[in-house]
C-alpha cells in the first residue's frame, strides 16, 4: 500500500486510492487504521515527509553503494558500507523548494532509494532485516559539492544536512519488492541518473546488519541506500524529479536564498 502525511492541521495520515487520498485515523506503523472519511485529490496535496518527523531520530547516509558512481567521483570502492549518521532536521518533502544558501557555490542531486525502519532493530541479521523495514521511497540526497570535497578539508556531515537538503516522498511504501527496481533522475525533463537499485554493492538487508552493530535504530528512523552514478549540477530555477518504479515521482524545485 501506499501512504501520505498531510502537513496541514497538525500532520494526518492518508491512504492512497487511485488517484485520490484517503484521510486514516493514525499513523500507518500502528496498524488497525481506519478512514475517516475525508478524501484529497493528488495534486495540490500538501505533502509533509512520510515520517513521523518528531519521532525520527536517525537519518543514516550510504555513500558510494554503486560500483558506478564510485568510479565516476574516483573513489575506491569501499571494502565495507560507508555511512554516515547525519541531523534529520534537512528533511524535506514533494513539492517543496530545495533553498541554496548564497555561500553555497556548487550543489548536485543524488537520486536514491530511502528505507523507513518499523521497529527497534540493533544487532540485526540480514537473513531477517527485512522484517525491519516498514516501508520504502523517494529521496534525494542532494549535496553541496563545494563544502564536500573542499582540497585539503573535507566536510561532509555540513554539505549533506542543510536545511531542506534532504527531500523524501511523496508516498510511503509496503508490501514491495524493492530489490531490483529501476531509478531515475530527471532534471527540467532530461534523465540524468538511470540504474536499477538491484546494482547497489550493499543490498538492504547487509546495510542494515551492518549499521545496527554499532547503531540502535528506532522507528521511524531512514536511511539513504546511496547513489548511482549521472550526480550532476543544479541551479536555482532547475526541477528535480526522483522515480522509483512502484514507489512514486519526488518532485522539488531549486530556489536561491
């Protein structure tokens, strides 16, 4: 199924249906949801990530999880997933503006599948980690490349948790296979990122064995499963579009400050 928060009156939840949102009376994590009745079309929408904000504790980065990208940034391709717990607070959603700050000089999009944990994991064997994942969907682990990869003092915590950096949506998703799905990156229309989330070095279930060794995840915490390669610049004015085949289109605009 798929889901939906509604930043409006406090944040609710909806159920998709067809192409309308139906209003639920709790959090799809519960279970035993019911509807109240009150229906939205898709678009004009006002989509809040879907999360429970106040409860995500944890926004945990993968970083070159594709054979790919790693080649096309020069990396050598890491012998163990290279992650990075980063501030929740850059999270954003659809159809809202992705801000540069005016000292923030080159920025690039990330396509990437995101996972949303459903219950209190630590010590996780892959062979069960799935049981973990509540759902999945659209993120965009945009970067500002200036402060990343800054010669000599590299920062990348900052470039990666600005605020409104981090977008995720527009739909929560259960019950997939998310394994082998294809994704894609357009930017004003044109594709500039097309893989397959089947190509990633780490699969999901390794990511998160390999995370909750060290790291105790909670509900409602996410992690970002990396990027393929086609990372390009964007500038104010550009729109970014994430797909994910069966999970949705993340759609946000570029805006200077």
């Amino acid at each position: 199924m798929q889901y939906a928060r509604c930043a409006a009156d406090g944040g609710f939840w909806c159920v998709k249906d067809g192409d309308h949102l139906c209003a639920i009376d709790c959090a799809p994590i519960h279970g035993g949801w019911k509807r109240t009745g009150l229906t939205f079309p898709l678009d004009g929408f006002c989509y809040a990530p879907p999360l429970e904000p106040s409860l995500t504790r944890q926004m945990i980065i993968v970083g070159w999880n594709y054979t790919e990208h790693t080649r096309e940034t020069g990396s050598s391709q890491p012998p163990e997933p290279m992650i990075y717990p980063l501030s929740s607070a850059s999270l954003n959603a659809h159809r809202r503006a992705v801000i540069i700050p005016s000292f923030i000089e080159h920025v690039e999009h990330e396509a990437e599948l995101v996972v949303v944990i459903g219950k209190l994991a630590k010590n996780v064997p892959a062979s069960s980690a799935l049981d973990y994942v509540l759902g999945v969907t659209c993120g965009n682990d945009v970067s500002a490349r200036d402060i990343q990869n800054k010669p000599g003092f590299s920062n990348l915590p900052r470039a990666k948790t600005i605020d409104t950096f981090k977008p995720v949506g527009p739909f929560l998703t259960t019950d997939i296979d998310f394994s082998d799905l294809p994704i894609t990156m357009k930017i004003n229309g044109q594709i500039r990122q097309s893989s397959r989330t089947g190509l990633m070095l780490f699969k999901v279930p390794e990511l998160i064995e390999f995370i909750t060794k060290t790291i105790t995840l909670y509900p409602w915490d996410i992690i970002f499963t990396g990027t393929p390669k086609g990372c390009s610049r964007v500038l104010p004015g550009d729109e970014m579009e994430v797909s994910i085949d069966g999970i949705g289109a993340l759609v946000n605009t570029v805006a200077g400050e």
